[in-house]
C-alpha cells in the first residue's frame, strides 16, 4: 500500500508543513484537518506504479456563520492524467496538486481506489499515454490552423 505526504499552503508557497503522512488505508474515505486558511493542498505518493483513481475529493471551509461548506476539487499532477482525478503515477514522489481552491480550507476529504501496476505496464501506459497527449497538441494546433 502507499503512503501520501500530505503538505499545505497558507498563501506562500509550499513549504515543509504538513498535515502528515498516511498510508492509502489511513487517508481513504477520511477528513483530514489542515490549519485555518489553507489555500492549496500538495500529495506526495511515496510509491509509483500504480494508477490513483480519485472518486470523490472535498475541502470544507466555513460559511460568515461558520458553519461547514463543503465544495469538490480536481488535481494536476507531474504525473500523467488519464481522466479527470485519474493519475498515472510511474515513479516514487509523484505529486499531486490541488488545482481550483477557492475558499480558505480547513479540512479535505478523499475517497479514492490504488491500482497496483507492473514496471513493465506502467511503462507501456505511460507511453502511450504521451503518444496520445501529443497528438491531441497536434490535432489542437491543426484546428486553431484551419479556424484562422
């Protein structure tokens, strides 16, 4: 099984804090509570090949009357995306990066499956994986070229 590195970011940039380490056990179907005003969450996934498929991804921040609101989440990562919150993770340390914080958070909630994968197939769904990434930037650039 896994283990995330979870790390936060109060407007200055990600530094060494962390809300912990976990293991997929530990961290799925959980809250996890971060300090007040967290503007960006950071997953370092200890270990690669495996695909990480993210169901649900919440952050709770507080309404005027302080009460719960909870909003959804998606992700980019230096990995390889396969879907939306759907991630390709082929070496150790791939991080996973929060990408639509809109409110100052206090909490994160992640519901998520790990598909444990050979070197060998991670490498061959990597591959194709750029393969296809490139020819969408392709089949875009042709597109744009036949607009103007």
């Amino acid at each position: 099984m896994n283990r995330f590195d979870i790390y936060y970011d109060r407007g200055q940039g990600f530094g060494s804090e962390a809300a912990g380490s976990f293991s997929f056990d530990e961290l799925n179907n959980r809250e996890v509570d971060l300090p007040e005003g967290v503007t960006n969450v950071r997953l370092l996934v200890a270990e690669g090949n495996c695909i990480l498929n993210i169901s649900e991804v919440k952050a709770c921040s507080k309404t005027q009357d302080g009460e719960p609101l909870w909003y959804d989440l998606a992700f980019q990562t230096d990995g390889f995306r396969l879907g939306h919150n759907l991630f390709l993770l082929e070496k150790d340390g791939t991080e996973i990066v929060g990408s639509d914080f809109r409110f100052r958070t206090s909490k994160l909630k992640l519901s998520m499956e790990e598909i444990e994968l050979s070197a060998e197939s991670t490498e061959k769904l990597a591959h194709s994986t750029k393969r296809m990434q490139d020819d969408n930037k392709t089949l875009d650039a042709k597109w744009k070229y036949q607009i103007e």
